[in-house]
C-alpha cells in the first residue's frame, strides 16, 4: 500500500510559507458528543490536518522541524483498561511507519518535543493566518497520491449513480434512492457522504440546496442525484440528471442537450493558462446559444452575455475546486474578488487553471419561480426571455451534469469517465430498469 | 398525520419541574460546520428540544407558560433571497398547527414574546439544571406517539438486520454488510444510523468498540451486527450475531444458545416493579448455569455468581434506556450510585421499571483476552473458570442478542419481534443467502 504523502505536503507547505526554519505543528480533530448524550458525531478528520498526516482517526497532532525536514507524528495513548473496549492500537512504530513520518511520540509529549527542537519560531493552526493560507495553497495543487484517491472516489461514486439509473423505477421515492446511493459507497469502502446527498425529483430539482429527499418521483419527471461518497478522505462531487422512466420528455431532453454541449463545452476549453471565470462565461453563452435555438431567449446573443441572462437560468458557478473538502480551499487567493453579477456572484474560485488543480464542471439549467419573476421585473433581461416559452419547460424542474477533473499538463482528465451521461446511453440503462 | 405531542411534553416537564407558573424555554440546535470549510455536519435536532417541539430542523426555539399551559414556537426566518436556494418555507401558522402550538412567531420575537408572559421564573436549557432534570425524567416515559415511532424503528432495521441475514455471503467484507444496512434504513425513511455500526466477524466481535467495520468475513465465522436506524428522531438499537456460512459452527451455536437464553429470562421477566440490576443479574446467573453445562465454568454456582465470574464474559450491562437518544437520558436517578463489579459497573440504568421505560435486553458471551488474562490473575475467579475450554471457544469472538423493549401494566411489548433470533430462522435465512 502507498504510503500518503504526508512529509511531502509538509514540504510543501513550508515552501508556501517561504521559511527555512522554524516548526509547524497541527491538531487533528477530537471526537464531537451530541449536546447532552453520549452520541457521537460520526468523526470527520480536520482537512488541514488530514493532508499533513495522513491520519483519519481524532486525537493526533503532527509537527515538522522545516530546516532538518523532520516530520513527527504524535499519537494519542490507549491504556490497558481503554484497549479492552477498543483493540489493542498499533504501536508508535507501526504509526510511523505507516504514515511515513520521521518518528512518533504519544500526545502528552507534544510540548517536550516541539521546545526541543528549538525553534525560532512555531507556526500552529488555527492560530497562524499565515500557516493557513500556506496550507490553503499547497493542497489547490493535487499529487500523484491524491489524484489516484480521487479518481478511486470518483470509480466508487460514478458505480452508484450508474446503479441508480439501472435500478429506479416508478414508484420509488427520493429516500429509496438515496439510500441506495449512500449504502453503495459505503460498501465500497467510502467513509461517508462528501456532502447532503440532493435527490430531486420534477420541481424540486428548482430547490438549488434541496434537502429533504423524500418525494415520490413522478413519471413525467427527471430526477436530479447531485451526490458523492468520500474516500480516503477525498471528496467525490457527482450531478447526474436522468428520467424516471424510461426516455427523457421531449422538453426534457432539449434542456439536458444544452446543458450536456455546456458541460463539454468547458471541459474540452479546461487547460493551463485559462481563467475559471471565462469557463463560466463560456458555459453561459453555450447556455445562451442554446436557449435561443429553443425560443425560450430572444435577441442579440451578444446583449443576452451582456446582460448575464443565462445567469437567470444558472444562478450558481460553473464549478469548485474539490479535494479533501467538497468546496476546497484557495479558490479566491488573497486579494482577489467575487464579480457580483448574476450567477457570477456565486462562482467558488477566481483564478487561473494550472496543472493538478482538481475543479468540478457542473452547468445547470433551472426554472426557479422566483428567479424568473426577478428576470421578469427586470427589463433589460426580460427583454430577451418569452416566459411563455419558459413555462412551457417548468415541469423540467432543472438538469445539473457535474464531473469531476484534474488539469493535466495539456488539457485535463476527467475523473468521472465511467459515469454515463450521453442520452442514448442514459435512455439505455433506464430501459433495463424496466426490462427486469 | 398524527402531530407529535410537544405541548403534552411540556406539561409533563412542567409536572416533573413542579412549578405551577414559569416559562420554560428553550433552544434547538444549529447546523455544525467543519473547521475551515463550508461542508455541513449531518444535522442532529437537540434531543431535549425534539422531545419538546418535534421539529427536526435547525434553529428554532420553543417556550410554554406553565400557568396558562401556553406552547409557543419560535421559527427562524427564511429571507427571499434564501427561499431561491432552500425553496419556499411553511408559514408560521402551517408551522403552529404541524408540530400541536398554541402559537407561532420568528425567533428574532423570542425575547419579546418571553418579556410579554411577564414570568416569575424562566426555566432554560442548558443553563438551569433542574428543568434538565425534569425533561430527563420526562422523556423516560415514552408515550404512545413515541412508542409508536419507536415501534417503526425496530420495524425498518429488523428489515434492514434480516436482508443481510437474507443476503451476506463469504468474500463480503464488513464494510458491505454496514453500507447494505445503512442504506436500507435510509430508504425506508430513517435520518441516519441511531450510532456508529458495529459490523464485526470472527475475532473482531472481541473487540467491544469496535469501529474499523473493514475486514473481510471467514467462513467458520460469526459476525456480529449491531446496528440500528433513527426514524422520526427517535432510535433503535438492534444486535444480531449469525454464522457467515449457512450453519452455526458446533462451538459457536453453544455460545449462542446460552445468550439467546439470557436474552429470553430476561425479557420474560423484564415488568413493572423488578429492578434493573437485577435483570443483569438474572442474565449473569443464566449464563453461568450454561457456562457451567459447557464446562467452561466449575464449582459452586453461588460461589460463581457472588464472584462475578461472568462479568469477565459479559463485561458491559445487560442494557440502557432507549428513545431519542440510543443511551437514553434517565437510568440513574439523583443519588443512586454505580455498582463497582465486573459486568455492572458498566450498567447503563439502576431503577425500578415502570411502565412507558423503554429498554435494551443485551446480553452478550466474549472472549476478550486482556479480560481474560485479569480473571486469570484474580484466584477467586480463576479458581472457577477451565482456561483450556476458554481457548476451545476463543475463536467464537464474541455473541450479543439485542432487542428493545417498552415496559407495560403487565410485563412489556417487544419492538424487536419482527427480527428473527431463533437458531432454526437464522440459519434458514443464511441457507437461503446460498441457495440463490
């Protein structure tokens, strides 16, 4: 088994700190109890502390001494009386070895460690901002390690959206799927949800942050399943949109048409060099383009981008960056940012694409009531929408296809190869859903 | 829909506080968020709150006036912009007659509205320990609505525990069996696991705690699965223990034998009046009749008992208090103390029983070998115990039966009923997993 990098991402976040001396020391997560219980939160490792670790379980610490570039490990003590109830724990070697660190010492020794080694300085999070923002930096830029993670996450997740779209049928609701969705990655070894799971079937698939999943799905309806299984501490972040019968609805199919060309759209443009903003505008006048064909926008195209029209109908950003957390940090560096305009305003990075950044390409098209009745009182956008046109595709509810991608030296891999989203393949599955 | 009885709750509490005039107040939970990230905790209700609202969403608040038997809601405000994202929220009065209120305002009112009762005392949570008091001993006794949600509980996940009886094959690992039972709950409408599963083969059910839920099942084995879903806030806590192949190996079916008659003594006794500790001891004393059968045990059996030898095989409680916490609050009355022996120092509840408690009937045999080692060291415990037929079993790991129980006028109802247990069903169900 590799081992995960976790020197390295010392190294490396030295390197974004610009010392060459001085110790940084982390705390990983304690264990959360439910307010007046003894339930406990299932444990979530802290980020930053997963990525200079390596380590899932809470109660850990890490130090690395930058100038000898010597990376401890501080492991928390099991007594005899605890061991009864929980196993014998690994021994501090095992643990070192294990996580490639240059030695280990139980918690309580935390302070003698670090003042031995003294240090100029001790950069600690959460108190150091500038740790922080080096550790930000360091994990924008995925290895090897952490790419093969990902695309294991995304192999898990994409397996359970196909087996959803292989086994729904009429009569299912919200909930069905979803557990489905969940019970799948956990049995594949995913410790849990990247995130809420959304399971939207016909309208409320127009509840951008829908939560309740727990309506029965109408035959007349797609269903949106924006979920992923988190694995090795990596996210995946999957939206598939698909009929709950067996063929997409005429209005159905020319809205995830559009937004199909809009996600190829950007995925072919992602490449080295490009801005994240500009894959937006790019997904929003693929989007516009689109819209006008079906007569649902009107006008000059270039007033519609002017206008961010397609804002109305996409009203969140083209995509994130993704790593150990679903929304991952360093989308705006320092200084930069967000453009307030519609759909823009809620774009999650501004910045330029560089090889190993990992992002999600997640185009949408909606139809949210209030959206629209904003559009409507708007007249410099609704000169160029027909509402009669947009009412006739409300039942669509709304279409999101996200993958998830690494920028590679010349363009980018997807991570979400194995999970279908061309129509005929689609429309394939769903047939088999009924043909059992 | 029946509507929880929050107001009804209240006026228990209110009954427990003793206080004819007052306001009790108090506050739900918020949603948690990851330490430098926007990722979301799964969101658990306060479960004092839940007890006294019924409502499962994050920031409300709730309040009674004790003298006028006044049940007020507070909700929070859901803005225009948000609604675009969340979708459109219930009104105040949709809210005031779902959850059973006498009224309904936002929470940015709660200090208004408190000031307007013009109280003598306001009781709050967590700040006054004796409301704290009188909602514990309140929710100890489950009323019909609760029992019928629990009811539900045991329903979903005794389905849940017999599919994979129906279904588990060798060449599965734990992590299978727990993503197939996760995600079954969740379909049928549970919120969540009710705590962390715990899918244990062979060895591994040695392990009390255990949580790693990873490693792949061996055909002599048994697993153990414990495991239970929360459906309507409210959990259940189920334990079966089945051979990975279609039979009981001969060793472990004595094993078994033994802690399905614990669990049957025990829950036939289990009635109003009888006193917790001594359904423990009642467990203990029907397990060393067995051990002694086995042999695993000699000598006298009242030297037995009064030694505690079988708190070495059995060295947690024979069970805890149940309801919308798993452990649920209440089991030891102010002023009632722990018992310091083997097996009870770990009992979860000392108190009468009484009708509306709601229980687990626990019972497990392990062979933990650092426990074992202790009983060695410990001559009056030693002196009874046969080491070489100790080792002859070892590879059994470890039984527990788990099923919950609400104590009735006349002895108590099984929620668990619908979950086979019987050595015949059990391996009927596994010879079933076989033959498909």
């Amino acid at each position: 088994m590799t081992v995960y990098p976790a020197k390295q991402h010392f190294a490396a976040v030295a390197a974004h700190l610009g010392a060459s001396s001085g110790v940084i020391l982390v705390n990983g997560g304690e264990t959360l109890i439910h307010p007046d219980s003894d339930t406990e939160y299932i444990f979530h490792q802290d980020s930053n502390f997963y990525y200079l670790s390596g380590i899932a379980e809470p109660s850990f610490a890490a130090a690395y001494d930058i100038s000898t570039r010597t990376a401890i490990l501080f492991v928390p003590h099991v007594s005899a009386d605890e061991a009864v109830w929980v196993g014998v724990p690994p021994s501090l070697e095992e643990y070192r070895v294990a996580h490639g660190f240059d030695a280990a010492h139980y918690t309580n020794e935390v302070d003698a460690v670090v003042s031995s080694l003294k240090a100029n300085e001790v950069f600690k999070l959460p108190e150091s901002d500038k740790l922080r923002k080096a550790v930000h930096e360091a994990r924008v830029f995925k290895d090897d390690c952490e790419i093969a993670i990902m695309r294991r996450a995304n192999q898990i997740s994409s397996a359970a959206h196909t087996t959803l779209m292989k086994e729904a049928k009429l009569g299912m609701n919200e909930a069905e799927l979803r557990g489905r969705f969940v019970g799948l990655v956990l049995a594949q070894g995913c410790s849990y949800e990247a995130y809420g799971s959304i399971v939207a079937g016909g309208r409320n698939a127009a509840v951008l942050h829908y939560t309740k999943n727990n309506m029965a799905l109408g035959a007349d309806d797609v269903v949106l399943v924006d979920a992923g299984g988190t694995y090795g501490n990596y996210a995946s972040d999957i939206t598939r949109t698909w009929p709950v019968g067996p063929r997409f609805s005429d209005k159905a199919r020319e809205i995830y048409a559009i937004v199909l060309d809009m996600q190829k759209a950007v995925i072919s443009a992602c490449a080295p060099h490009k801005q994240w903003e500009d894959m937006h505008a790019l997904a929003a006048r693929v989007a516009a383009e689109g819209l006008l064909r079906l007569g649902m926008l009107t006008g000059d195209l270039e007033s519609i981008v002017e206008n961010f029209v397609v804002g109305y109908f996409m009203p969140h950003g083209i995509g994130h960056l993704i790593g150990i957390d679903t929304h991952d940090v360093g989308g705006y560096p320092a200084g930069t940012e967000r453009i307030d305009k519609p759909g823009l305003r809620y774009l999650r990075a501004r910045r330029e694409l560089l090889p190993r950044m990992a992002f999600t390409v997640e185009p949408g098209l909606y139809f949210v009531d209030a959206i629209l009745a904003e559009a409507k009182a708007t007249p410099a956008v609704a000169q160029h929408i027909n509402f009669d046109v947009v009412a006739s595709y409300r039942s669509v509810g709304g279409v999101r296809i996200e993958d998830n991608i690494v920028i590679t030296e010349s363009g980018n891999e997807n991570l979400t190869s194995e999970c279908p989203k061309e129509i005929a393949d689609i429309e394939a599955l769903r047939a088999s859903a009924y043909n059992q």
